[in-house]
C-alpha cells in the first residue's frame, strides 16, 4: 500500500488542500477504509480499470467504502469553500453525491481522461492535474467572507459560535447559511461538527474517557459518544478499536505499510 500528498502550487493554493494518490497491490484484500467527513470536495481519478472521473462532495456523515486487492487512484482534495469558483454551481447540490466529472465538464473530462490515461507514476500524475487545473482557474476568486469564516472555524477546531460568523461576515444568519451552502456544501454548524470531530481523532492516540472527551471540544462523554456515532457511525471506543486493527489507509502510518 502507498499513499501520498503533494502541496499545490500558490496560483491554486487558495482553492486547492493537496493531491492525493492510494495505490494498493497485493494477495489478499485490505478490508474496508471508513472515511470521515472533514469538508472538503474531492475530485477522484480511478485508474484501477481504465480511467473514471468523478466529483465527491463534501461529506456529512463517514462512509465505509470497501478495498480490493489492487487499486489506483489520484485525486485533488478542494478546500472546503476552493471548489466552487471551479464547479461554478452551488456545492450543496454536490453534498453527499458523486457525480461523474462529465456531468459538468463534458469537454474537459474527455481531455482529462485521456491524458492522464497516457501517464504513469504519481508525481507525473500530480503534475499533470496541477496544469489542467491551472488551465481551468477561475477569474473569479472564492467568497472572500465564508474563506474567513472557514478558517476561523478550522482553525479553532470547531469550537466557535454560529451566531459569530454574522459578524464576521457582515451578514444575517440567513445570509451564512446561504453562502455557506453554496460555497462549500455544508451549513457552518455541521463543518463545526466536522472539525471537531478531526481535532478529536487527532487526539485520539493520546487521550482517552472524559479527558479526551474536553479536550477534543465536547460538553462530556455523552455528547462525545452522540457526535461519533452520527459522524462516524461507531462509538468513539469502537472507532479507536477499529482503526488500531484496520487503520486508515491515507495516512502517514499507512503510506509506510
């Protein structure tokens, strides 16, 4: 198994978070890869069978997705709120879907997939989707106001109030839950959610019962336990002891196995 990241280049760094790449190889399957929600659009490139494109959007809740024996993949992971100046269509119709590429750039996906069909090697691969992208750069920049908000909430690991992001954008409430939606597919409480559920993964190799609990940003255990198994779908003792018997596969630890 291998996994890798590469940073985009500072022409795409505000839309982009990095490339990716999983390729798996081997005699016996590597089980399932539950994939937790953090954000972030993705658009996917399957290379395992021929070449398929899609768009993932930003996720809710984890999806459990299984893993074969052989698998290839390279992807870009969007900022949450990078995406749209691209898609040009609001990303709440996107949230929870994936949508062929092709669906909504009938022209570029063709050129995509041949061209990356006709490469080998992830760093090839990574250059190749750095150019495309940079053909397709917006003249429009992401909204300047929820990119704010966005990294106020990423930033304190979700531990900010909803009610301030009125002032941090200059809007009502109504008004940041509407540019929200289109700009990165999720309401600003569900991404608060999100980030701190990540912060809290994070902490999960440290920390555990009610200490993890407070420092990961929750009222106490029960609350803890009521936001994993909503996000995640397990409990946050079940999750732990899955992911010390499985891992998961796009991170560091697994790009070394």
């Amino acid at each position: 198994m291998r996994y890798v990241e590469a940073s985009p280049c500072a022409a795409l760094a505000p839309y982009v978070q990095c490339y990716w790449a999983l390729e798996l190889s081997g005699a016996a399957p590597v089980g399932v890869h539950r994939v937790l929600p953090d954000g972030c659009l993705d658009i996917l490139v399957d290379l395992t069978d021929g070449v398929a494109l899609r768009v993932v959007g930003a996720m809710r809740a984890a999806e459990v997705v299984p893993l074969s024996t052989h698998a290839s993949f390279v992807a870009v992971r969007f900022r949450p709120g990078g995406a749209r100046p691209f898609l040009r269509l609001p990303l709440l119709e996107l949230t929870d879907a994936k949508v062929a590429l092709g669906d909504l750039w009938p022209r570029e996906a063709r050129e995509w997939r041949e061209r990356l069909g006709a490469v080998e090697g992830m760093a090839a691969r990574f250059a190749l989707l750095e150019r495309l992208l940079l053909g397709r750069l917006p003249g429009q920049e992401v909204d300047v106001g929820v990119r704010h908000a966005v990294d106020l909430i990423l930033g304190a690991k979700g531990q900010v109030p909803v009610r301030s992001l009125e002032g941090v954008m200059g809007v009502g409430a109504r008004q940041v839950e509407r540019r929200f939606h289109a700009a990165v597919g999720l309401s600003p409480k569900v991404l608060c959610r999100i980030a701190r559920l990540q912060h809290a993964v994070e902490l999960s190799r440290e920390l555990e019962g009610a200490e993890w609990a407070l420092a990961a940003g929750y009222y106490d255990q029960a609350h803890q336990v009521r936001e994993f198994r909503a996000l995640t779908g397990l409990t946050p003792g079940a999750y732990v002891r899955e992911q010390a018997e499985v891992g998961f596969v796009q991170s560091p630890e697994a790009a070394g196995a």
